[in-house]
C-alpha cells in the first residue's frame, strides 16, 4: 500500500505538523458541537446514505488503496476497511482521531492491519503522500471550509491514479435557500439566493458548492463526474438533537432518502451533494 513518504505505520497515529494545531480551516471552532452530535438522527442520515452510494461505485473484488482526507472519527474509514480496503484517514483534530483510534481497537486485527491513521493538516497534502498513491480518495465535508477550493482539488487530482475516483460531499450551493424557506427564516432564505456562504448548525460559517460549477472545476483537474447524489433530502429540517427512530422506521424513512437522493428533482434540492469523479 502506497501513501505517506514515511514508512508503514499501521493504525499507528503519526503526528505530523502537530505544532499547527487544528486544520488550516474554520471547522475547528465547531469541533465539539459536530462531536456531540453524530449519533443523532442527522448525521446518521449522512453517513449512511454516503456508505450506500460508495458501495455502489467502490467494488469489494480487488482491494483498493483509499485516502479519507478529514476523515474526523473515521465512520466510511472503518467501514470500508471492514470490506477488505487498505485505508489511510487524515485529520488535524486530535479528539476526532482519538475517537477514531478508540473504535479502531475494538476492530478484529486484520482489519486494524488495514488502517493507518494520521494527524496532519489538509493543506501539507502534498508533501504527505506521493503522486498517485491512491485508488479512490475521499473528501467529506471539507471544501465547504475553504474559501477556496481550488489548491485542494489540486492536490487530491494528484493524489490519485490514472481511473482512480474522488469522492466529494459538499454543501448545495443550488438549493442553500431551502432549509431556511421550510424553517421560515426568510431574511436568510433571501440571502441564499445571492450568495454561497451560510452559518451551519455548528455555529461556523460555511462555503456551498454549486454543481456545474465543482463539475467544471473538476474537469480543469482531469476528473470526470461520473455520478452524483443528494443527501439528506427530506430531514435536513429535523431538529439538531433529533433521536434516530426505531429500527423500522430508520429503515423506510432510509430507503426514502436513498431514491430521493438518486432522482431527480428531489436530489437537486439535497442539503447535500455526493459527487463521484474519475481521474481521465
């Protein structure tokens, strides 16, 4: 398994630029409240549906080399793992990768022989990790914290091989308006419309993505869109604390958000977008 110019570590946590502190980015304001909250009815929507829509373009057959970029505690990083992937997760929070470092140990051994875990910021990117190291590299929930993309779009092109896949979740930039409309917050509903930053639930101000727009931004880089989805379609308005439902319900109330996210036009006003790039 290629990746990082050290060599392999395991599910060792190797700090590097620990003097750096947080990632270079805004998320880390919000850290504890976005810790707090994952097991709540949200985030568990999120995740989910992420897993199911990376299952259906992430073959198990052959084993592939896999770069979670911000992988926080590591929820499609131990997952895919459990499938028999080599994975390296990369945060700058060490609580997240503590979190992470703690389910990890609850793993089978060779599923944690399949982890490697490293603290390091985003941005150093490209001196962590050689050119085309990765098969398939994942990027959750990070592009929304930087007013500009574009150096790390850069980076995870490189990164990745000849036919290898980006996986990218960002914030809808084509349907920002639509949590504050249901919620009837009209003053910010009407500034969604004008511009792409929003104040998310974890008290951070964010960055939407517009679809053409990462499309076109991604075809700059040689990466092709070869599919996207909405997430979180229909419970994006539930409360921040919503409990997850029992079993039954969390089932149907899935499989509702899953068609959604894969029609149109439900997908297009996602608080979330899941798009998925092939490198030419």
């Amino acid at each position: 398994m290629e990746g990082p110019k050290n060599e392999r570590v395991g599910s060792l946590l190797v700090r590097q630029h620990a003097e750096r502190g947080a990632m270079t980015s805004s998320f880390a304001a919000g850290e504890e409240q976005w810790r707090a909250r994952l097991g709540t009815l949200r985030q568990v929507v999120r995740q989910e549906l992420v897993a199911r829509q990376l299952a259906a373009h992430l073959s198990d057959a052959v084993p592939q080399r896999v770069l979670d970029v911000g992988c926080g505690q590591g929820t499609q990083l131990l997952r895919l793992a459990r499938r028999g992937h080599d994975v390296t997760g990369l945060d700058s929070s060490a609580a997240l990768l503590g979190d992470l470092q703690r389910a990890l140990a609850d793993e089978p051994e060779d599923v944690r022989e399949r982890v490697r875990i490293l603290q390091g910021d985003v941005l150093d990117i490209a001196t962590l990790f050689r050119p085309e190291s990765f098969d398939v590299v994942l990027c959750h929930g990070v592009l929304m914290y930087f007013a500009d993309p574009g150096p790390l779009l850069d980076d995870l092109a490189r990164l990745l091989t000849t036919g290898g896949m980006v996986s990218l979740l960002v914030r809808n930039g084509d349907a920002l308006a639509m949590r504050p409309g249901l919620l009837g917050d009209w003053a910010t509903a009407q500034r969604a419309f004008q511009e792409l930053s929003y104040d998310n639930r974890i008290g951070v101000t964010a960055r939407a993505d517009r679809l053409d727009v990462l499309t076109a931004a991604l075809a700059d880089r040689r990466l092709k869109v070869r599919a996207w989805y909405g997430v979180r379609v229909f419970t994006d308005t539930a409360p921040t604390n919503a409990e997850v439902p029992n079993d039954q319900v969390l089932a149907a109330l899935l499989d509702c958000e899953e068609q959604a996210g894969a029609t149109d036009p439900y997908r297009r006003v996602a608080a979330l977008t899941h798009v998925f790039a092939e490198r030419a």
